[in-house]
C-alpha cells in the first residue's frame, strides 16, 4: 500500500457563520504533485492552510504520514515537515534576501548571533539552484513582485520539506523561471517530496501534476489522474462551462478599426528611466486597447511607472491629449485623466485593512464630500453600483478588503478607475494570480470602459493569450527597449503562441 504523505477526511470550515469546506476529502501521495483547481473563493486556500496550520477545521480528520493530526496540540510542531509559499507574500519587507531565505532557522556563530557571510553563503546556494540572480544584500521592500516571488519558492526549498504546498507559485514568473522551478519540482519529486499545487494556469497542471483535484464552492467536484482527464472536463468541473470561451482564453474580442485621421490621446517620445526604459516612443488613440508584451524583467512595469509618474523621467517627453507635460507625477497624472491599476493590488492598490467602501471612495472623495464630512449616502450609493456593475461578491460595503478573493480584491481595484471616470487605464498585470471566471470578467470590464471609443488603455500581462485576445495593438518589449509593434486584427490575427516567440 502507498503511503499518503497527506489524507484529509470529511473537513468542513465556517467563517462568521457562512460555510466555505463542506465535508473535503483529499489524498496526496508520497512523491507526487497533486493539482488544487478551482475558482478563487471556491476554497483551496482555506483548505490547504488548514493542512499548514494557520486555521483549524471545524470538523474531520487529517493525516500526516499516516499519523492523525490532535488538534488540541501545536500546529508547529505537528507540521514541521510541511512548508508553504503563500499567495500573499510572507516575508519581511525590511529584512535582506538572505535573511528572508533563512529567517525559519538563521544560522548563528559561536556567539549566537547572525553569521551573515554563512547564511549569504547559504542562500546563493539555493538561489543558484533554482538559477534566480538577486542581490542578497537587497531589502525585499525594494523588489518587484517576481523577486519576491523567487525568495518565497527559495525560503520554501530551503527548510528541506516533505511536503511542500505552492500557492500561485509562478503567477508573477516569466516563462523561462517557470520552466526552471519545474525542473525544481521533478527533482524533488525524484526525492519522494509531495506537492500540492494550486494554480489558476491550466496549462501548467496538465504539464506538472500528476493528478488533479477540483474543488468548487467549498465542495469536491473531482478527483482524477492528469493523464486520464480531458481539459474540457476540467473546465467544466470548474466552472460548469462547457467552451473554451468560458476559462478567460478566448474573450470575444471584436476587432476596431482605427481611423488613420484620429489623434492620440497619449504620446510619448524618447522617454527614459534608470537602465529600465530607454528611448520609448509611443502612441495610444481613443478606443484602443495597447498590449505591451515582454517577459519578467524586461522593463514593463517600470514604463507604466514612468508615464504615470511614480519614476522620475528622465528624459524624453510625454503629451496627453496633444499637450505636454513637463513634470509628470501621479498627482498630475490623476488630473490629466490617468490612473494606473499596479501589479500588487494588496501593497499598491488597496488599502487592504480598510472596508471595501472605504478602498471604493479613495480617489472621489471630493466627489462624496459635504462640508468637512463624508456623504455616507452618496458614497454607499456610489459603491453598491460598482459592486453591481463589476459582480463583486463581498458579504456587505464594511467588509475588509483583506477578506475577499484575489479575483475581487482586483475588482475593486478597477472599481476605484472606473469610479474617476479615468480617461486613460494603465494596466499592469490586471489578471494576476486569480481565477478564470474573473480574468474573463476583467476582460470583459476593460473592453467595457474603452468601447464609447473616448477612453483607452495601456495593458500589460504575463499570460500573453489575454494580450492577444483583446489588444489592438501590441508593443514587444525587451530590455527596456521596444523591438516590434504589431498590429492585431481579423486580417493580422495574433496568437498567444506568435506573443511567445517575439518577446
């Protein structure tokens, strides 16, 4: 008989009152990559830091290498050959890389404090395995959601783990990254490590599991080797949506013909930053979706930064609406009708202790101010129709923005656009790390905003199949520099797999 690195029976989980694990029942074996599928708020999370410790089932058994968990002792000291890299980063902003890495267990000298140069030492080693280059003296406060990302996969390697559950792992990781950690993932499998694997990116799982377990609204739907199941079974089992149409791949997109006579209502000639944006020109007209293409690192969160104004330009010209601005910041961006939705909604587009209503008025408040008071009425007003409008499920207004999925969580993010009536959207990786339902709403929304043909956006995304579907146009970025502009249309139809070979 196999043995079951993790066996969970009949779990169930309730928060304030609504039930969200009814009766779960999971198995992974020792040495396999078990697929967790399903739409965000379906339940995997919760699930699977139940399985780590940080919340406790309500009802059921669960087993770790045959031995039944107590859930009347520590959760540390039950689990502590299991670790996890979080969806949401779990590291020290002000602490370095290294530290981060080994803050589990930092190695000290004789004097027991930190031997820096051996735990330096020791993270180059894992980092160099897993072929990621970071500057180990670098506080995590200072890196972009990739590295963060690369020192979660490493801190996790690093505790010599029996079972190790991924979260997103690759959701901010370029393709080159994600073939790398699952050279990773073979080669621990190969050391009879057990992983549960959670993901949003189908593709993946059918690459890397071994069998895939789907779970919707808090209930198992299905179990079944990767081998033995069809990807229309999977997308049915999730969704209940039989076409391909439905998991956020394709989104409809209905060509626009731009007419050659319009002018731009945002340009930019020979812009600079750093060694990350060098002499960027570009045009984007009223009604138009631009995709910007390129892999982790090429310099395409930085663009959106320097437009907007959070980097310093350093030189070159940006005109919007025909006239230029000399100093751009995100103060002048905001009143010249810019707005960026960041690539870290919990750190950058949200204020992620306060309520959904609070997070929704941030930008308008001139708008819902009386006197020296907020207008209660008019704000709650304001916010249950972007609720409505965006289908953001959220148990009332008050509700932390903490408390929701990444899918809605991201949704109120676009909300806070969309309430400025924004002219122009800067969009950064708008679909990361969430479900297909929602990344085909999302779609759906910034299709929406630009079609009156007086709005338009800028795009930026790691899965290169939603730049495809729904840009017009698409700028190929590399190194900072762009190589390539390609139009997109029924004549010249772009492919996420062409995407794939230019960047």
């Amino acid at each position: 008989m196999s043995l079951y690195a993790v066996k969970v029976q009949k779990v169930n989980k309730s928060f304030d009152g609504v039930k969200v694990l009814h009766d779960i029942d999971l198995t992974l074996k020792e040495g396999e990559v078990l697929g967790l599928v399903g739409k965000n708020g379906a339940g995997k999370s919760t699930l699977v830091k139940i399985l780590y410790g940080v919340e406790k089932s309500d009802s059921g058994d669960i087993e770790i290498f045959n031995k039944k968990l107590d859930h009347s002792k520590s959760a540390y000291f039950q689990r502590q050959n299991i670790a996890m890299i979080f969806q949401e980063f779990s590291l020290i902003p002000t602490l370095t890389v290294a530290e981060n890495i080994f803050l589990h267990d930092l190695p000290k000298n004789k004097l027991r404090f930190l031997d820096i140069k051996r735990c330096r030492k020791m993270a180059r080693g894992i980092l160099d395995s897993i072929n990621i280059d970071i500057n180990l003296n670098e506080l995590v406060e200072n890196l972009s959601v990739s590295s963060k990302q690369s020192v979660e996969i490493a801190k996790a390697l690093s505790q010599n783990c029996r079972i190790l559950i991924m979260d997103e792992p690759t959701s901010a990781l370029s393709a080159e990254q994600v073939e790398v950690l699952f050279k990773i993932i073979r080669s621990l499998k190969k050391h009879h490590v057990s992983i549960i694997y959670i993901s949003h990116n189908i593709r993946q799982v059918f690459e890397i599991c071994d069998r895939i377990t789907i779970i919707r609204d808090g209930r198992n739907i299905l179990t079944s080797s990767v081998k033995d199941t069809k990807m229309d079974t999977v997308v049915y089992s999730i969704t209940g949506a039989e076409t391909k149409e439905n998991m956020g791949y394709n989104y409809s997109r209905k060509s626009r013909k731009k007419n050659e006579n319009l002018k731009s209502i945002l340009e930019t000639q020979n812009i600079n930053f750093g060694n990350k944006v060098h002499n960027i020109s570009l045009k984007l007209y009223p009604g138009e979706i631009l995709g910007i293409a390129g892999s982790t690192g090429s310099g395409r969160t930085e663009l959106l930064e320097t437009i907007f104004g959070i980097n310093r330009l350093g030189k070159g010209s940006i005109y919007i609406k025909g006239k230029g601005v000399s100093k751009i910041s995100p103060n002048e961006a905001l009143k010249h009708g810019l707005i960026l939705v960041p690539d870290d909604r919990q750190i950058k587009g949200l204020v992620i202790i306060h309520s959904v209503l609070n997070n929704m008025i941030l930008p308008i408040l001139n708008k819902v101010m009386s006197l020296f008071f907020i207008n209660n009425k008019k704000s709650i007003n304001i916010a249950e129709h972007l609720v409505k409008k965006l289908n953001i499920k959220v148990a009332n207004l008050n509700q932390s923005a903490s408390g929701l999925s990444g899918g809605n969580q991201q949704k109120v993010v676009l909300s806070k656009a969309i309430s400025k009536e924004s002219q122009i959207l800067l969009l950064d990786d708008p679909i990361l790390g969430i479900d297909i339902e929602s990344k085909r709403e999302i779609a759906g929304i910034i299709k929406e905003y630009v079609a009156s043909g007086e709005r338009a956006a800028i795009l930026v995304s790691s899965e290169m199949d939603m730049i495809a579907d729904i840009c017009d146009r698409i700028l190929i970025l590399r190194n900072g520099e762009i190589i390539n502009e390609v139009e997109n249309n029924t004549i010249n139809r772009i492919t996420e797999e062409k995407l794939l070979t230019l960047v």
